[in-house]
C-alpha cells in the first residue's frame, strides 16, 4: 500500500550526498514513494492528483536562507492556489526533512542562528494547519557530510521511522515498527531471524542494541 | 539622495489593485526606488550591486501560503547564495509591506490563523539578522479592496513613513517627517503652507488632523 510520498526540492539532487543518501536509505521500505521537483511548466489538475493515495506527505530540502529552496515555494503557489485545495490534504500528515550547513544546535535561543527550528518553519507549520493536516516533528540532518559511519546508520534508521512509523513516540510504537521491518526481512532473505524476533518480544530493553544489529544483517 | 528600495514581488503587479496603490503612493517621495521582479534570468552581479546606495531595503509582496511568492525566494536563493554577501547588506534596514486577503487580527492567538505575522515571517527576521541588517517592524495591508477612502489615505500617508520616515516611534520623529514632507510641498507648491509649518511648530496635539489635510492639499 501506498503509505508516504516525499516531495525533494533541490537544484542538484544527482550531486548531493544528503539527497542521494536519504533517497537509498528509503528504496527498500516499501510504500514509500519519491517525487523529485523540478523547474518545468506544472500540470496542476495531475499535480493535485498526486496525494490521493498518502498518507504522509514529506517535504525532503536543504535549508536556504531559513525555508526551502524557491523551487518547492512555486510547487505550493501554483498546485494550491485555489482555497478548495484543502480537500486535497484534510486528514494528511506533513512532514519536514531539513538537511542544513550548520549544527542544530546553532538553532537554540541565545546561539548564533537567534531562531528555532520551529519557529523557523512556521510557514509549513501553519500550511498544515489551514490544510486540516497533523504536523509532524521536524526531521533535520545537520552537516551530513561530517557524520560518522555510525551516526549514518543511526540517521538511516531513525529516517526510515520518520517516513513510515506511526506518529507516535511511545517505545512501544518504535518496537512495532521494528518488529514488522524484522518479520518483513525474514520472508524476503534466506537468514533464520526468527531469533532475533524472539528476543525482541522478550526484551524491549534490548531493543536499542538491536538497532545497530538489523542494520549490519541488512548489509550483509 | 537613493534612500529606499522597494523590491516588488507580485506575480501581476499591472493589475494588483494594491500594488498600484503603493506605486502611486510612493512615486513623488523622493530617494524610493520600486524595482519589479521578474522570471527572466537574473545577473547576479547587478543584483548584487543593486544595494549600495539604499539604506532601507523592503521586500514588498502578497502573502502566498505564509510567506512570499515564489519569486522573490527565487531571487534571494539567487543573489545571496554565497554567504561572502553579508557586506553587501550589513547595517541597512529591512522592512516587508504584505498585503493579505484576511484580516490581520486573524493572527491573533486563538483567532483562524494560528500565528501572529511575527512568527510566520521569522524567516525574513532570520535573513536580516544573519546578514547584520535592522529588522523593521511589518507593514501589512489587509483586505485592500474593501478600505474606505478615509482608510485608504491613512494607509497612504502610513506607508510612505514606513518608506522613508526615521526608523523610531517618537512622536517628535513624526512630526519632523511632517515638517519635511510640508517644506518639500511648500517649495513646489503655489500654496502658502507657512500657515500649516507654524501650526504644526506651536501644537503637536493637532499632528492627527493635519494627517487628512495635508492629503487633501496635495490633491486639489
């Protein structure tokens, strides 16, 4: 089933490692659907055909100047000019996926950048509410190219979640979520994990060690 | 003297009914600058060197899904998209007339819209204080079409202050801005206004009713 389409707004998704990266860390998933934007003339009517079938609508952009690049600005201004649009997303969730230059932490009051995250997105935040849409947590990656292998796999997995993980942080949610990525492996790899299945529904305690096991399995 | 540019984002500025009323507004100012934004392919250099005899940068523009249309993102992503631009900008003012279908006390907390103007355009906040400019207070112009005439000239006489008037709120930097503005009419005009100057000099109190006849001396 159809469950996510994440809109990428870049210039230059080819040669960007953040966009490259997120785009893999997503092929396997399953129900979720990437749509790169790009400058050609817009058909609106197959534009707002585009949602039908989410869920959870994803907006993936490096941050320029403290919002997106123009490019997904002019997607938003034609596609949903006309105020009937809200049909099109009542009941929707919308998320964002940040990748930036600079460290969040920059973001906090008092720190260089003087604003939240937050607060800088505001303009999605109140798009989502005159669309009658749940917004999520913003999801942001801050200097990707800085990470360690470790912190990739970690942002690897954390991302899957954001994109298909039912909203809600409760621990128990997360195991679900896991549960069903480990039962999905099993029917479509040779390796025995019913193991490993066993042990999760034993222990949630383990289930941050786990983390880093399914991802070193998947590369195997 | 160049004091004030005026950077016009507006998809149809011929027929946007408040967009001319602005132009109108500000053209016998004296050191205000409107200059349209277009699709064409912009060179970057002479935007950049666009700046330099301004002190007071406004980005004018309709709200389009909380923020400005696309083309004015377009250009900013464009000119500022090395950050050696700062110098460029520093120490001047920047200052936003948006124009809104709804009323501004629907950003009120609690009200339809959720967030006050503030909040939705931080983003611009964020532009000016990253590139070391004075942020001016917003300049918002609600349901245009519908204003009575008296209304439309306090917005007259309002918007050109906001252009050109001393960044400060005192009532003495009011009045001096209407000194100026009555001396400049003097020396062109046939009329006597020394009458006016001197009411004026003796009696702050009556600087409101002086507002709607200074108006209607320029239009007879």
């Amino acid at each position: 089933m159809n469950q996510t389409l994440v809109i990428i707004a870049h210039p230059d998704v080819q040669n960007s490692g953040v966009q490259q990266f997120l785009m893999e860390s997503s092929q396997n998933l399953g129900g979720v659907t990437n749509y790169i934007l790009t400058e050609e003339a817009i058909d609106i009517k197959k534009e707002q055909a585009r949602f039908k079938e989410y869920k959870r609508i994803i907006f993936q952009f490096p941050m320029y100047w403290y919002s997106s690049p123009f490019i997904l600005k002019k997607w938003l201004d034609e596609v949903f000019q006309d105020t009937k649009t809200t049909a099109l997303l009542r009941g929707k969730e919308l998320g964002l996926v940040v990748s930036m230059g600079v460290s969040e932490t920059s973001f906090e009051a008092g720190k260089s950048e003087g604003f939240t995250l937050s607060e800088i997105f505001r303009p999605f935040e109140a798009f989502a509410k005159k669309n009658q849409m749940t917004y999520l947590p913003i999801f942001s990656v801050s200097l990707f190219s800085y990470l360690t292998e470790y912190k990739k796999k970690e942002l690897l997995i954390n991302y899957q979640q954001y994109l298909t993980k039912v909203n809600n942080d409760s621990f128990k949610e997360k195991e679900a979520w896991f549960v069903k990525q480990l039962e999905k492996m099993t029917e479509t790899s040779n390796e025995d994990l019913s193991g490993i299945l066993n042990v999760l529904e034993d222990n949630r305690d383990e289930l941050d060690d786990l983390m880093t096991l399914v991802h070193e399995m998947r590369e195997e």
